[in-house]
C-alpha cells in the first residue's frame, strides 16, 4: 500500500471527475478510514453515484478500509487545534491521522487538505 485516499479522491474516480488520472494508478491495495468510506457512500448520491458503487469500488481495488481506531481518534483531536483555522473537518483529520500512521502519501481534491503540513507527502489531485 502506497497511499491513503480521501472521500474527494475516490468519487473522482467514480464519476470520471479531473484527477481521476492521478488517482488510478495508485487505487489498487490504497487505504482510507472507514470515516471516508462513510462520507463517500453519503456524497455519492449527492453527486450522482449510488452508494453501492462506492462498496463495489473497494472490493474491486482491493482498498484496505482501516478501522478508526483510538490512536488515529487522539491523533485527529490533536491535529484539530492546527487545522482549524483551514477549516479541516474530522474525516480529513481521520484521513491525515492514517496517512501519518502509514506513513505514506495522502491523494486529495481537497485544497485545504493540501496545505497541512504534518511531515506526509499531501497530493492534491486537481
């Protein structure tokens, strides 16, 4: 696993959105919190997806839905006081703590996101 996906960056591939040629190489065996997996399968119908596309995606990419486990709750609390003012919320927390944890690259279309500077690689994809 090389990365970490945010909900913005797998609905981009789902609705064939910019930056979904960013995101392609790297879907296969990526991880996201399951808080992600949360958002994704409420904002898909928003935007036109059902949300058993976003369930079918991760089983078809192999993505690892990680648990929000209780290191990665304290570390998105503790990353709250340094976001806010950027106006990250707590699933991009949750996805920056397991980004952190992993060690690995974060893809987002998220501007905000991209400007957190935490030690991880953050690419934003469009």
């Amino acid at each position: 696993m090389s990365a970490v996906l945010d909900a913005s960056a797998l609905l981009s591939v789902l609705l064939g959105e910019r930056g979904e040629d960013i995101v392609v190489p790297v879907l296969r065996g990526s991880a996201m919190s399951a808080v992600n997996i949360s958002e994704c399968c409420a904002r898909a119908p928003e935007r036109g997806a059902a949300a058993a596309a976003v369930l079918k995606a991760i089983e078809r990419f192999e993505i690892d839905v990680v648990p929000f486990d209780m290191a990665q709750a304290v570390r998105a609390a503790e990353l709250r006081e340094d976001t806010r003012r950027l106006g990250i919320s707590l699933g991009d927390r949750a996805c920056l703590a397991l980004a952190e944890q992993r060690r690995v690259r974060l893809f987002t279309a998220d501007e905000r996101l991209s400007r957190v500077s935490i030690g991880i690689e953050i690419l934003l994809i469009r």
